[in-house]
C-alpha cells in the first residue's frame, strides 16, 4: 500500500490518555442509575442490565492478574474519523489484560457476526491503521441487530471463536442495539459481555457522561475548512451566494460547530425553526432578507449554512414524515409495486387531508425523496434530500418577487455544496485520535472488570489527557421510549441542540453581526504537528458547554 508523507509521520503519534489508564486500573462504583424517562417500561425491558452503577477507572494499588480473553468487535453505521484508534486501543488494552488475548474483527458491520463473516486482528495489521481515518481495517454496515435469531446466531460464532466480550462501536441506534444484546446474553447465561462505544459524526450521541461522540471533532474541522474556503472565495469573486448542506441527521450540531468556527453570513438550526413553529416560507423570507440587506449594503455575497435534517424539523413536514414513516412501514410491499410516475398520486391519496396537501404542494425532485427507502432503524434518509438546492430555488424566486416591489435591488447568483462524505474518513484530529485511542483502551477496562450492558465513556476532556476520566455508563441510563416503525421502542435518546445551551446562545449573540458584516474565519486545515494551541483544541461546542 502507498502511503503519503502524512500517514507515515502520523503512524508514530502516540494518543494521549488520561493518568488513570496508564497503568492497572480499578473499577470503582459510582451512584445507582435510572433510564432518562419512561423508567418502568425500560426497567421491565431489561431486568438485568437496568440501573447498574457509574463506573470510574482509578489507578489500582496493586497488580491484579487476569486470564488471557477473547475479544470481538463490530464498526457500526456511518463512518467516523478515528474508529480505528478505538480498536488499537482495545487491543492494546486487551493485550495488557493478558498478552494471549485475541482481538476478532467483525466484517462489515453487525452482519458480520450474523453471517459469521470475521477476521483476526494480529499487532500487524492495527498497526497499519493507528491513527488513520475511515473503518477499513474490518469495514462498517448498516443491519440492525434486533431479532434473537440473530443474536442466537452470533452467539453461535462467537462460542466457537470462544469471544467472551464483544464490543459495538456506533451511534445511538447501534449503542441501543447493543444494550439489546447484552440484555439477552446476560438473561441467557450466554457468557458473552457486551460493551458500546459512542461514534457519530452527527454529535448527537451525548449526554452529563457521555460529552461528546467520536469523529465531530474531526468532521467539523474539515467542515469549517471548506467553508472557510469557500467564505475567501466568495468575499473575493463577490458574485455568489453559496448555499451549504452540512450532514448531521436530525441534530443540527455540526452546522452550529461550523458556524461558531467560520462565521457565516446565515446559519439556520433546525431546532429553532420547530420550537418556533416556522413554515419552510418563514425559513426562505429570514434567508431572503439577509440576501436583501447585504445586497443593500452593495454585497452581493454570502454563505447560508443548512443542517441536512431541516425539512423533518419544519413541523408541518414534521408530521407529514411521521405518517409517510408509518404508512410505508406497513404498506411497503404495495409502494413498491406502484409505477414511480404513479407514486405521487398514490402517497396523495393514501394521507391524510392536511398531509396530502402539503405532500402535493412539494417539489417533484423533494416529494419523491420523502419516499425513498428508509435505513434500517426506518428514518427517512436525509442526507439524500436536496434541501441547499431547494432553498436556493426558493429564495432566488421570493427575491424576483421583491425585486418587482422594489424591495430588493441586488444580484443574487448561487451555488450549491453538501459537505458529509467528505469529512467522515479524515485522519482524526489528535482530538479524536486520543479521545478514541482512550474509549478503547477504557473498553477493555471494563471487559476486565466483567461489565456488560456499559458504554465506554472518557470525559473531562477540555482539560489536558491526562486529567481526562475513564469510565463506563450503563446504556439503560440514556433511554427512553420512542415511536420507531410505527411502534414505541426502548431507545438511547438523542440529543440536539439545546436551545438554552451555551454554544447555541454564542451562536444567536453574534449571528446578526455575521448577516450584515463580512466577519469570515478561515480556519484552515487540521494540523496534526505544532504548538497544542493550534493542535489540541476541542470543539467550540464542547468548550462552551463546559463553560470554557
Ligand atoms: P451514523 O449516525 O451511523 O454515525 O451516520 C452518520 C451519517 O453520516 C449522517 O450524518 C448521515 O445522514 C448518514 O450517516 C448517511 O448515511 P450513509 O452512510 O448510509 O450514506
């Protein structure tokens, strides 16, 4: 394999992790817990694996030796910069458990272990990937665990490999996944611990313990760089608005990370325009008259920041999504056999008066992509709704309409950019790549200490690694009960942006100053070598979150 200058100088860097991990570690006993809501429900759901204790990692007083194990683990979900620090550190921290323990690579997701599809993870091959971006060492997929035939049918491999532990790296669906399975394994006496890592570029997997998802860190910076770039470019041509689709999912924390990094001139937040009850035209006319007053200004220019799940938040097409999301779960066989130039007209006459309506009023391009196949945890799939093209259309036409009132004098050409797959693989940030190194190596701490049903967790990690705390939460801790495919489902809440959270009030402190004057940050790219000010530094979402 041919590797860049980068990647050789960066195989070398040696993750930073907290003082207690540097050593044997004891597993000390925190508070009792409770599921963040719905506390019967989730408590009838997992009998065994529900209120289990915090768990914090000290430094032990004396060595304890521990048997050789095995030790599987699955990438679930979308890609995150920094997947593979999680398994190097899983396996270094399984390795010092006991030199003879063995690492097991789940290929391509949780189908892996499904169809018992694995490979070993030797000392050659993790170090290839140390530090390196995207999860090819094993790969990652999308299926859902959630029957017992496969959980039976895991089990199978993973008696015959004799893994003892397995550890499920993903989003909150995955992590959800994951808690499943240790339930049923422990109920089962199956002998197999199950351990979650929390990984999602979306940011959207956080919590008081979990402070923040591995790989945001790293996305948004390759984010706010392009934009940054782009910001240049357009304050020195002066001729376009460029129009940015950030992916994120529901949550709109990437956008609102891009935004306090590069001050762009408009940056909508999808939680904002549902608590404020607003219509997509209230969307368009807030873009419409940024356009309006800069162009006054002379200022034909400007970046408009959109989070990709925006349209879900609307809530009118909020409640439209909820009932196509039902309709289809149940009458997916029948869409199907419905000619696409007919689908329209059969979702019109299939919704409700108030839905079909406003289905019928979409775009061709936006209506059909509301019915595109769902992923597996059945959400509509965003990322493959154009809404920066959409909003671009539909700014350009209110503007015509005010330019015939007078009320607009300006030029207002676009372009359009969705930034997603482009940050998800990039070489982890040493943000990433020792926050992940730590979660892994933590992992291990708590396949020694005989945890299952925990999330990996490590926080305190504005300050310096080696105050960083490692430990586990139980995953029941963050659930809730919600309305998935129809039926109400034992699920990790999701977290999105508070509006009475400090990194969203930054935000709307300055946002006006940012519409009419041109106060771009250029951030530049990610620098791996150099002085820790410019290296080291957290996300500005977490850094105001802990009021620093
Ligand atoms: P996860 O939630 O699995 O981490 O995925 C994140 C994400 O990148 C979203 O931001 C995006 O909407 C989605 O994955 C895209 O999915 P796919 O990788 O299947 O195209």
């Amino acid at each position: 394999m041919t590797k860049s200058a980068l990647q050789i100088a960066r195989a070398a860097y040696q993750p930073k992790v907290p003082a207690a991990l540097k050593g044997q570690v004891t597993a000390v006993d925190g508070a009792y817990t409770q599921s963040v809501a719905d506390q019967d429900e989730i408590k009838k759901l997992f009998p065994n694996t529900y209120g289990m204790p915090i768990i914090t990692f000290e430094k032990a007083k004396e060595a304890v030796s521990y048997p050789a194990i095995n030790v599987g683990v699955i990438l679930s979900g979308g890609q995150a910069p920094g997947g593979h620090n999680v398994i190097a550190g899983l396996f270094d921290g399984v390795k010092a458990i006991n030199k003879d323990s063995r690492l097991f690579g789940f290929i391509l997701g949780p189908g892996g272990l499904v169809d018992h599809k694995y490979m070993e993870l030797t000392a050659d091959i993790i170090d290839e990937y140390r530090n390196t971006g995207g999860f090819d060492m094993i790969g990652s997929g999308r299926t859902k665990l959630e029957e017992t035939a496969q959980f039976d049918k895991g089990l199978e491999i993973l008696k015959q490999l004799e893994i003892k532990a397995l550890v499920i790296i993903g989003g909150d669906d995955s992590n959800t996944n994951a808690c499943v399975l240790a339930e049923y394994y422990k109920a089962n006496n199956a002998g197999v611990q199950v351990i979650g890592c929390p990984k999602t570029i979306d940011g959207d997997l956080k919590n008081e313990q979990i402070e923040t998802s591995f790989g945001f860190d790293t996305a948004c910076k390759v984010y706010s760089e392009v934009i940054g770039n782009i910001q240049r470019d357009c304050n020195s041509a002066r001729k376009y608005w460029h129009f940015i689709k950030l992916m994120g999912r529901s949550a709109s924390h990437i956008a609102l990370e891009c935004a306090l990094q590069t001050h762009p001139n408009v940056c909508i937040i999808s939680e904002e325009v549902e608590a404020k009850n607003l219509s997509l035209d209230d969307v368009v006319t807030q873009i419409a008259t940024v356009v309006a007053q800069r162009a006054a200004d002379g200022n034909n220019f400007g970046t408009v920041l959109i989070p990709e799940g925006l349209i879900e938040f609307i809530p009118a097409m909020k409640k439209l999504i909820a009932e196509l999301n039902d309709f289809l779960a149940k009458n997916e066989a029948e869409f199907k056999l419905i000619k696409r130039s007919e689908q329209r007209n059969y979702i019109v006459s299939k919704l409700t008066k108030e839905n079909s309506a406003l289905y019928a009023s979409l775009p061709e391009g936006v209506a059909r992509q509301l019915t595109l196949d769902r992923d597996p945890h059945g959400n509509v799939q965003v990322s493959l709704i154009e809404t920066e093209k959409l909003l671009a259309e539909m700014v350009g036409t209110k503007l015509a309409q005010w330019k015939k009132e007078g009320k607009f004098v300006g030029k207002f050409a676009t372009q359009v950019h969705f930034f997603g797959y482009e940050g998800r693989c990039a070489a982890p940030s040493n943000y990433d790549a020792d926050y992940c190194y730590s979660l892994g190596y933590t992992a291990s701490c708590l396949i020694a200490a005989g945890k299952t049903g925990y999330m990996s967790s490590v926080r305190n990690t504005t300050a310096s690694a080696d105050k960083w705390i490692a430990g586990g939460i139980p995953v029941t801790m963050m659930m809730n009960m919600e309305r998935r495919h129809g039926e109400m489902k034992p699920v990790i809440q999701k977290a999105l942006v508070k509006l009475d959270g400090a990194p969203f009030k930054a935000f709307v402190a300055k946002r006006d100053e940012w519409a009419k004057k041109t106060d771009y940050v250029y951030p530049g790219p990610i620098q791996y070598f150099g002085p820790t000010e410019v290296c080291d530094q957290p996300t500005k979402t977490l850094l105001l979150e802990q009021g620093k």
